[in-house]
C-alpha cells in the first residue's frame, strides 16, 4: 500500500488533531484539508483564520472538495452525522481510483453502506471507522475500529503511522454498530446528568443526590465527570445531537424503537441552542458543573424552588 498523500474533509476540532498528527509521518509528503469555511464568502474572518492556522502547521487548505479529492490517496471524512452521505455523495465525483475513503462520521450503519456503495460504484475503497471515544485526549491514538473489505489493510498503514486502528469486520456496518450502540449510553448518560443535576440544583438537593450516585458507583468521582459532561455538550452538542439522530437511526434499523436515543438527541439539541444564545459565554474552562447549571436554570426563569 502506497498512501503519499492524505486529505482531511472538516477541519474542526477533529480534523485539526488528524492533520496535525498526520503530518510527517513515514511516506507521507503531503496533508491537506478542505472545509465549508474555507469556501464561505460571508464568513471571511473565519475562513482567513482556518486557513491561517492550517498553513501554519503545515496544512494545505484546498479550495474545494474535488480539488482535495483528486489530491488525496487517503480521503479522511470528519464532518457532522447530518453530513455524512452528502459528502460521500461529493467524493465519489472525483476520488482517484483504488484511492481510500474513511469514513469516520458517526452515521448508522445503514448510512454508511449507502456511503461504501457510493465510493465503491466509483472505483474507490471505502472503510468505515467507529471512533470509540474522544478524541482530544488521545490525538490520533484515539481507538478505532475499522469496517469493509480492505479494512484491514488499512489498519495496517494507519498503525505504522501510531495510530489505533483495529479491524472489526470485513462487512460494512459492525463497526458503525458497535460505536453508535456506545453512544447510545455514552450521550445518553451525559443527557441524563444534565437534567438530573440542573434539577437537583434548582431544588437544592445536590449535596443529597451526588453522594447517593458515590455510593452506587463508587469509582466514579460524579462531581468532576458531571462538569466534564456539561463541557462537552455546550462545546459539542450539535455534533453530538446529529450523532444520536443517528443511533436513532440505527436502533430503527434494527426494528427496535429509540425512545430514549431520540430523546438524548433533543436534549444535546437544546443545549446546543441554549451555547448558540451564548448562555454560557463567559464560564472558565475548568468550571464546575454547578456553574453551567445555574446558568440553564437562569435561562430558563428558575424561580428557585428550592427557596
């Protein structure tokens, strides 16, 4: 396998850490990316700003999908759930034949197989991955599990890069499965804590709940993970809330209804919302839980029952 040339699709969060990391490593001579921000008349500041800080860590930020496409050995999808199958759509125009396409969009597995017939129809080799946790603190050492035909082979590239990739499947759609059944439990669970300590909170009873929670799951420090799971939703709840329109998606497929994944999906929404309105603007990065509950409760009109 000969991968000289690797473009990144998103340069957000993810795709800023896979550049990054990918950059020098052995027989690659070249990393590029392309974003909608890059190409968005009516965002100039931020598209001088993406591209600034692309070049800067040696970053080519192409000027279009097909540009980046027919540039690319190793095409690398990093967008939104919502965005998944579009951008496969896009891909398939102008990616070079026998050239890879991961896909590392958390989509169901039935999105996914329509984006592998898409790619494949075209003559390229398309690979599922099921990113199984955050990847900020793992940078490209985040666990992977890859999915498809060639899911193997390209397991093997991506390890003498450093990375954590494992092939779980040669058929589409184990992998997807297995990371959007996680997420079901990981965003639901933070879901959960939301609602139940920005409850708690208006009420008064925290210093009564989060000990009982200790108590229960004693490993678990429930103060210190709650704040982080606020964190991560105000930051990323569009992101996480397509995601889990996903699973929706998935547990549809399976015949099973998604109550609950559908309700985690409106409320990692709602947060979203509530960021967007900058309800949160101002809050320190290592604020507490507390902090981003009192700040929903305000929100809200809370009339502080616990009064």
């Amino acid at each position: 396998m000969n991968i000289a040339s690797i473009g990144l699709i998103g340069y957000g969060e993810v795709g800023k850490i896979f550049t990054s990391g990918l950059i020098g490593k052995a027989g690659v001579h070249s990393v590029s990316a392309w974003d909608l921000k890059f190409a968005t008349p009516t965002l100039q500041e931020v598209q001088m700003s993406e591209r600034l800080h692309a070049s800067s860590r040696g970053v080519q930020a192409q000027d279009s999908l097909q540009a980046l496409s027919i540039a690319s050995d190793l095409i690398i999808g990093a967008v939104t759930a919502s965005n998944a199958l579009s951008v496969a759509q896009e891909v398939a125009k102008f990616i070079r034949p026998g050239g890879f396409y991961l896909d590392l969009n958390s989509a169901s597995p039935g999105t996914k197989q329509k984006c592998a017939a898409l790619i494949d129809a075209a003559g390229g080799i398309y690979v599922e991955a099921g990113v199984m946790t955050s990847v900020p603190p793992y940078g490209i050492r985040v666990p992977m599990l890859l999915g498809g035909a060639r899911a193997a082979d390209l397991a093997w590239q991506l390890s003498q890069w450093g990375m954590d990739a494992k092939p779980v499947s040669d058929r589409l759609g184990v992998a997807s499965a297995i990371k959007m059944s996680r997420s079901v439990m990981i965003k639901g669970l933070e879901a959960l804590v939301i609602e139940s300590y920005t409850t708690a909170r208006a009420y008064g009873v925290e210093d009564h709940v989060l000990p009982t929670l200790k108590e229960t799951f004693p490993s678990i420090d429930w103060s210190l993970q709650g704040a982080y799971f606020f964190s991560r939703v105000v930051q990323h709840g569009k992101r996480r809330s397509e995601e889990m329109h996903e699973a929706a998606n998935m547990v549809k497929e399976s015949g099973f209804e998604p109550l609950m994944a559908s309700a985690t999906a409106l409320k990692q929404q709602w947060i979203s919302q509530q960021a967007q309105k900058g309800v949160f603007n101002g809050l320190a990065a290592d604020a507490t839980w507390q902090d981003y509950a009192d700040r929903l409760l305000a929100q809200c009109g809370n009339v502080n029952p616990k009064d």
